[in-house]
C-alpha cells in the first residue's frame, strides 16, 4: 500500500532521520544512507510518546547534574544542558520560543527523545551532545516511563478517591430507602440504596488500594542501566534515583530494560476498574428503564433519539460499558507483545505506549464521567420501596424467624418456602397471609411474625459487620468517609513535590 503524501511530508525536516549526519539520527555513522521515507512513517513513536515531553526534559535534567557530580562533564556543561533543557520545556509550554516564532514537538523526529537532545544540541552546540553520555534510549525510556506512569498512577487515584466521595454522599442521603437486592436479577432480600452504592464504593475502594501497590514497584529508578549491561563510566545511580525522587535504583541492568511490568500490572489494575464501572453502569441502566424507574438521570449526562421524541437515552452509562472492552484489549495487546520477547531490548517494547495510553485516557475519562453521572442522578425512592413489597423479600426472614426458636434452617426453609407457596396461590404478600397458614406450619410462631417481616425490619435486623442495618451502614459510611480524607490530605502534600507537577498538569489541560 502506498504512504500517502503527507505522511512523507511529515518527515521532510532538520530533526528527522534521513541524513548521513545528523545529530538527530542518534545512530548515525554506520548507515551510508538514512532509512526510506515510509520506513520512517512506520517506526516512529513520537505521536505516542510526545506526551513525555516534560517528563523526558526533567530526567535529562537530573542525569545533566548526575554527570557533573561525576566529572564527566563540567560545571559549566552541566549550566548550559540544564539551561537548555528548560528553555525547551519553556517554549513547549508556551508553543513559541523566545523571538516569539511558532514553537512546537517536531512530528519529524524519530521519538520525544531523540526531539528533545537534537533540539538542546541546535540551542547549546556541542555540550548538548554530551546530555547522552552514560546512558541508552533502553534505560532513558524507562525512565520516562516511570516518572510518567508515577504521576498518572497518582492522577487516577485522586479521581477514583472522588468517585467514592460521590457515592459516599449518595450513601448519607439514602440510608433509609429501601431498594430490592437481586441474585440472578430476581428478587432477593431488601437492602437500602446507602448499602447498594457503598457496595460500588468497595470496589472502587480496592482498586485505589490496587494502584498504591503497583505504584511501588513502577517508584524505581532504571536509569543508569543503560543498553543492557550498565556501564563502565562512574555513574552513581543512587545520587540520580534520588533526584528523580525515587527510593532505590534497579537491581539488574539487564531485567531493568527489557521488562514493561510496572506497565502490564497497572494496565490490569485499569482493565478491573473498568469491569467495575461497567458493571455499576449496567445497573444504571437497567434502573433508568420505565420497568424499574429507579433512577432518572439528568439531561446532562442524557441523550434523545433520532426518530423517536419521547426518548431519554442512559448514553453514558452504555459508553463506559462498552469502552471496557478496548480496555481489556489493550491489556491483552501488552500482555501479547511481551510473552516471547528475549533479554534485552527488543523494538517491540515501542508498542507499549500506544496501548497504555488509550487504555488509561478511556478509564480516567471513565471514572470522571460516572461520578458526574450519578453525582447529578435523582433517585426514585418510592419505586424503590415499591420494589420491596412484591417478590417474597422477607422469605428467609420467616425461615431466621424459626431458627431464633430453635428450629433447625433446613427444616425452617421449608416451612418458609409452603408459605410462599400458599402465598401464591392465594395472590398475597407473606405478610398478608392469614395466620391460620403460619400456625398449620408451625406451633413457634407467633402474631408478632408480621411486625417481624416488613422490609424495614428485615434491613435493621441485619446487623452483622457489612450488613445493610443503618448503624453497620454508618460504619462504613465513617471508614470511607476517613478514607477519602486521609487520601485528600495525602494528595495536598503530594502537590507541593516537584516544581514540574504543576507544569505537568498545564501541559494537559
């Protein structure tokens, strides 16, 4: 198949890398001649990668000042690399450099980093060479991808600790609605919406956790790793983990740049948040139908027909449904691209980007969606209750009834299922049922049966640790209301950092 034109024009440019030499064409010297146009086409990264752009900027920064610490280059190279670098960060954000001419990533360039180095290299000559010195685009990318995947990692969390803010709200407001519980979409026992919503919540809750604990292992320094087999220049690895702000460097060069787990571990953690979403979404859904009319959502997060004026559509809740499936594709596509990859660095490891990054874009727009989505929802409470009086609810609360008395369960249980069935026949409620029929059951029972069925009881009798009884719902209203806190407190001290988490912030809004 032919490239098109443009694609070609988009690689007629100083930084890419089609020259003999040129200090963009990291590899240059062993090639006579640079690679065909549409190869370039084919292998660049820069599309996926350009969003490291600050991230790329601020390891070389710090790997600048691990050179000078080491005397592989002097102050004033270190002065001139650092002042470069920033001006570059600078001007990206601005999009114009200093005489005010359109600035911006070269799309030419064969990745962000070979784009950042060959642009400090025209502004500082040849003290940007030595920005490389002691290090391969195998330690650099991962790099990169550490500081990047820490502060995403971290982004998420504070929007899933949000979400779960939003349903423990919704959870204060609602712990006395009744709502139908379902086990094989049948009815089941009685719940309150509070205990429905704060089952949401756990999921939600876990999956924070989750992302805490694959943030630790991603919180590693690779740098200094270099191609495969580190180096033999006196690097200190140490001195530059800690101006990245990580704890502790790798241990092994060699598993260091050949290894996307930190990756493949947190694009599973986003594969089970969306499971998580979809599934809520698909109560939503399901909910906001005429036939259940338990929620209605707002118009904002709405959509109407084509074709048919009456329509309120739950649109949103469907996307999110359905986008978990690009999510489980593009954990599956890492999973795929490693599983035969030899020690080290293999091209293939370029693919990780494009399928990290649509998979994280799709669940961080998913969580902030739901929230929104539900935040502004009004719940229908008196269908909700409505949905409580019908389907023998209160079924095993007649069986709990006569094991207090001493009956054995499995003989309860069936004196609790003949009176559903006597139930049915006469078209009635359990609790509308003459007493004559419990008494024919069983000598245990007593008038005060029907004070002891009703769904309010059958919820507040249900106090056992993560029952749907209010003062159970209170406690995990108060361990979720603590979480979310301590998460808020933790993230204010988490913004006072680095200078560039707010730069990083900016250059995505």
């Amino acid at each position: 198949m032919q490239t098109p034109f443009f694609l070609y024009n988009d690689f007629m440019s100083e930084h890419g890398t089609i020259t003999t030499d040129n200090h963009a064409a990291l590899w240059h010297g062993r090639f006579l001649e640079g690679p065909d146009a549409a190869a370039v086409t084919f292998e660049t990264s820069i599309r996926d990668d350009m969003r490291m752009a600050m991230v790329d900027i601020e390891g070389s920064i710090n790997h600048a000042k691990m050179l000078c610490k080491t005397n592989l280059i002097s102050k004033d190279e270190e002065k001139q690399i650092v002042d470069g670098l920033n001006s570059i960060k600078n001007d990206l954000l601005a999009t114009k450099d200093k005489d005010g001419k359109e600035f911006k990533v070269d799309m030419s360039a064969e990745d962000i980093h070979s784009f950042i180095e060959a642009t400090l290299t025209d502004r500082i000559g040849e003290a940007g060479k030595k920005v490389h010195t002691g290090r391969s685009r195998n330690d650099q990318i991962a790099l990169d991808e550490r500081l990047y995947l820490r502060h995403q990692i971290n982004m998420l969390k504070t929007e899933i600790n949000n979400m779960i803010s939003v349903l423990v709200n919704i959870a204060k407001e609602n712990k006395e609605t009744l709502i139908p519980g379902f086990t094989h979409m049948q009815h089941a026992q009685p719940v309150t919406l509070a205990h429905h919503v704060l089952a949401w919540a756990w999921m939600f809750y876990r999956d924070y956790d989750r992302l805490t604990d694959a943030y630790k292992r991603a919180d590693v320094s690779p740098i200094g790793a270099c191609a495969l087999a580190g180096s033999g220049l006196p690097l200190d690895r140490a001195y530059e983990a800690d101006l990245n702000g990580f704890p502790f460097a790798t241990d092994n060069s060699l598993d260091t740049v050949s290894d996307r787990d930190y990756y493949l571990e947190v694009a599973s953690d986003l594969s089970l948040i969306q499971m998580h979403l979809s599934r809520a979404c698909e109560e939503i859904v399901y909910w906001a139908t005429v036939e259940f009319s338990f929620v209605d959502l707002s118009e904002k997060w709405s959509t109407g027909s084509s074709i048919m004026p009456q329509k309120k559509n739950p649109d949103f809740a469907e996307l999110i449904r359905g986008k978990t499936g690009r999510v489980y594709g593009d954990m599956i596509s890492l999973f795929t691209m490693m599983k035969g990859l030899p020690l080290s660095y293999d091209r293939d490891l370029q693919e990780d980007k494009s399928s990290f990054f649509e998979a994280y874009d799709t669940v961080i727009s998913s969580v902030k969606i739901f929230s929104e989505m539900v935040r502004t929802a009004k719940w229908n409470t008196k269908k909700m209750a409505e949905g409580c009086d019908g389907g023998y609810l209160n079924a095993t609360d007649v069986a709990d009834y006569l094991v207090r008395k001493g009956m054995p369960f499995r003989t309860a249980h069936g004196v609790s299922a003949r009176l559903v069935r006597a139930s049915i026949e006469k078209d009635c409620k359990l609790e509308e049922l003459d007493f004559s029929y419990y008494q024919k059951e069983s000598n245990l029972f007593e008038k005060d049966i029907y004070d002891l069925i009703t769904p309010q009881k059958c919820v507040e009798i249900r106090k056992t640790i993560g029952g749907p009884a209010s003062e159970m719902v209170e406690k995990q209203i108060e361990k979720l209301d603590n979480f979310v806190e301590a998460n808020k407190k933790a993230e204010n001290a988490d913004s006072q950092q680095s200078e560039w988490d707010l730069i990083f912030e900016n250059y995505y809004k």
